[in-house]
C-alpha cells in the first residue's frame, strides 16, 4: 500500500482525533508563550541565593537562642526537682 498525502492527512486527522478524546482539546501552540513564565536573568538567581543564604543565617541565629532558652529550662526544672526530691 502506498501512503498518498490524502491517505497521511486523514491517518493524522483520525489520531489527532483519537488524541483530543483522550486528553481533551489541544491548545495552539502560538498560545504557549501567553501562558509560560518568563525566568528571570542572573542577577535575578544571585539575588535569590543570596536570600536563602541570609535566610540561613538567620535560622542558624534562631536556633542558637532557643537552644540557649532550652537550657534555662532544663537547668530550671533540674533546681525543681531536687528541691521535691528534697522535701519528700
């Protein structure tokens, strides 16, 4: 069997139908670049970077005062148990 352009157009025509059954309507694809985001340069992923490394920065400060407000504690609850075990 020969594959004539009418006989490949309309074995196309029948798949992209078989398609759109499936998955739904196709968009065009002069439509796409309205609907991607456009990524920034660079300097935009430095400044990004730079943010997650002060954010770090920050978190590691954090950590260091609660650590030190969790040993308050510990030494606080350490005095009031000794005090119980002492009076019972």
């Amino acid at each position: 069997m020969k594959l004539s352009p009418a006989l490949l157009r309309r074995i196309v025509l029948e798949e992209a139908k078989k398609l759109e059954e499936k998955f739904g309507k196709m968009k065009d694809v002069e439509d796409a670049p309205k609907d991607t985001k456009e990524l920034g340069g660079p300097d935009d992923y430095a400044d990004t970077l730079g943010q997650k490394i002060d954010f770090m920065k920050a978190l590691k400060i954090k950590e260091d005062r609660l650590r030190a407000a969790l040993k308050q504690i510990q030494e606080k609850r350490s005095r009031v148990k000794a005090a119980l075990i002492e009076k019972l």
